[in-house]
C-alpha cells in the first residue's frame, strides 16, 4: 500500500495546498463543534462551582420561615447526617458616599459556614466587626478595604413614628469575596451572626434559613446532591423545603442544554462542508494523476486496491484534521481565559470569563461523528470513481 502512495508526486500540481485547505476546513468545524460544547458545559460547571460558594450543597428553609436553636436543633440533628451551618439572611440598603445600592446581608457564624461552604471570614478586626463584601459591589460603590459604609435595615420594633425610620448601622469593610457570579458578587454581604441579629434586633434564637454540605468536606462531589435531597426532604417532612444549591438556576441550566444540542445539530452543516473539501481533494488528485492511476490499473492493481488507497488518504486527512483540532481548541481556551477583548459583560452573562469544559468522551464523540460523515459522503464518491473506465485514464495518458 505504501509502495504505491510513493508513486505519486503530493508536492506538486497543487495536491499539496488542497490537501492542506481540506484539513484546515476539517479542523475549524471540528473546532467550532468542540468548542461550542466545552463553552456551554464549562459555563453550567462555573456557575455550579460559583453557586457551591455561596450556599454548600443543599439549602434548608423552614415554610414557617423561623428556625429555633431550643425547638429545630436537636431534631435537624436527628435527620441531618452531614455538617450543616445556620444562617440569618436579611435585605438592607448599603450607602457609601450618598450613592446606595440593595444588597442581601448574610448573617453567618464562622467555623460552621467555613466547613460548608469552604469560605473562611475573619469580621473582627482591631477589636469591632466588620462585613466582607462581594467584589463587584466594592468596584461599582468605589469602596475600599478599611472603609466605613452604613447599612440601612427595615425597622422591625419600635413605637409609634419609630418604627417607620430604618436602622441605619455604620460597619467597617474588612475583607473582600468573589464568588465568581456577578449577581452574588454585586448584591451579597456578610456579617457575623450575633452582629446582625443585634442590629435587626432579632432574637439570638432564631435563623431563616441552613446550608447543608454533602460530601465530607466542601471539596468532596462524590455524593449525588439531587438523591441526598430528596431523601433529606422525606426526612424533613412537610414543614420544611429542601433546594439543591443550583436550583435557582435550574431553567438556565435546562435552557443551555437545549441550545447545546441545537446548536450541535446546526454546526452539522459546517462538517457536511468540510468534507466535501475533502471529497473535491480526491476527485481533484484522481484528475491530476489520472495516468498514473491508469499506470497501476494496468499492471495488475485493482479498483478494490486503489479504493484501499483513498480510504488510506481520507483516514490520514482525518487524523490529521482531529490533531490539529485539539491545537486550536486549546488556543482558544487560552484565548477565552486571558484576552481582554474576549470578557464578558457579568450583568448579562452571570459570568466575567467563559471557559471550556471538554472530557474525553466529548472529544471522542465529535471525532467519531466526523469520521462517519466522511466515510459516508467521501465513500459515496469513492464508489464512482471506482466506476470510471480504464480507457478514460488512457485518454489522460496521451493529452
């Protein structure tokens, strides 16, 4: 077989540059279908991760909207197996330099939200505590770590006009978190515990709502969240409501696979092109070396040998064409995590930056639906020519 392919001149007679203009259409479509899969599974993988940050694995709410330490702990304790943390979430109004954004204060303790979520705060600083607060909301209210902002809070007591004011409460900022999502990391802030339940003048006793972590620590993704809460919920009963964390975006998720399969479908086209480049490469090497053809006919080589050969040449066009596919799916990874041109508006998009999220199989199925196509539209071309008659190679021979 080898032997054979030796007897034809690949430099010359403009083989070469059509054989590279069809490996090069090949590998763009088979860039873009990667590349249109790992953008859309990375983007589901990060806003999860992002989410995992913010609230663990599962949340718990309780329908009658209070949970007690003295009434729920030691019943929680009985049904939940896993390490779970009490949290005080409230609304307020963030104001620095006259310019006011709203915001969702959490209410945490750190040693139980640390083991959780795996986010590990430190409020108090030179004898006061203090709030972190989301990255994106320090850009857009031009804070600074250090500087003081006042906290606005639905008044929940008081008499008469007194209970109409809000509670205004000045904090320090003394650190800063970047969940990864912009919608948290421009609305989310976090305070101890005690301080906010001191400030909303909550009792001591209360939270509205539990993170819950699956695995054994907030690294750990062998637990399958969806059984474990659906399991918790049977155990909870009806008073309380188990979400899993990504549950808020959950018709996002459902959205962005749809799209992932349309749009699969639709690059289809773009391979179909592809290889009818590759298809136009043999017909156009059958034409330029049509009497060395004629040559191997007439020394004895069959039409099933020579078919052998084009298989041979669509393979290696194949291969090739996937190799260099992988080349450019990593440069635009590359591209997506680093040029400035290529961020995304987080406001719009959830996320700043896109990234792919590409397994083997994703590789391997994309690889393997090229070749059928090719050896489907390329083997139907094979089979014509395999049809044309000696005598068309020996008119070749003499023009």
């Amino acid at each position: 077989m080898f032997n054979i392919l030796k007897i034809f001149n690949w430099y010359g007679k403009g083989v070469f540059k059509m054989a590279l203009g069809a490996i090069l259409s090949c590998a763009f479509s088979i860039t873009v279908i990667l590349g249109t899969i790992g953008i859309m599974d990375g983007f589901e993988k990060s806003v999860k991760g992002a989410l995992r940050k913010c609230s663990g694995d599962l949340l718990v709410f309780k329908k009658s909207v209070w949970f007690s330490h003295a009434e729920d702990d030691s019943f929680l304790t009985s049904k939940i197996k896993s390490v779970y943390a009490p949290v005080l979430q409230s609304e307020a109004f963030l104001i620095h330099h006259e310019k006011s954004s709203a915001v969702l204060v959490m209410g945490v303790d750190e040693k139980s939200f640390a083991e959780v979520v795996g986010n590990k705060f430190q409020f108090e600083r030179e004898g006061e505590s203090g709030i972190v607060v989301g990255s994106e909301l320090l850009k857009q209210q031009k804070i600074a770590i250090g500087d003081e902002v006042v906290l606005a809070f639905a008044n929940s007591g008081g008499e008469q006009g007194d209970a109409l004011l809000p509670v205004l409460e000045r904090l320090r900022v003394v650190g800063e978190i970047h969940h990864g999502i912009y919608k948290k990391d421009s609305r989310f802030i976090y305070i101890k515990r005690s301080t906010l339940q001191a400030v909303t003048r909550t009792s001591e006793d209360v939270y509205n709502l539990l993170m819950v972590r699956a695995g054994s620590n907030h690294l750990d993704r062998s637990v399958d969240v969806d059984e474990l809460r659906d399991q918790l919920q049977l155990d909870l009963g009806d008073g309380f409501l188990v979400r899993s964390f990504w549950q808020e975006y959950d018709l996002l998720f459902q959205a962005v696979k749809v799209e992932k399969f349309i749009i699969a479908l639709v690059l289809q086209v773009i391979v179909v092109i592809s290889i009818f480049n590759i298809l136009a490469f043999l017909i156009f090497f059958n034409e330029r070396h049509a009497a060395e053809i004629f040559l191997l006919e007439t020394l004895g080589v069959s039409k099933r040998k020579l078919a052998q050969l084009w298989l041979v040449a669509v393979l290696a066009l194949w291969a090739i064409s996937s190799a260099l596919a992988i080349v450019l799916v990593k440069l635009l990874s590359y591209a997506l995590s680093h040029l400035s041109f290529l961020k995304l508006p987080g406001e719009v998009y959830n996320l700043s930056r896109l990234s792919l999220e590409l397994g083997v199989g994703d590789y391997l199925l994309v690889f393997i639906m090229v070749l059928a196509w090719i050896l489907l539209i390329v083997g139907i071309g094979v089979y014509r020519l395999k049809k044309r008659s000696v005598l068309l190679g020996l008119r070749k021979e003499f023009l």
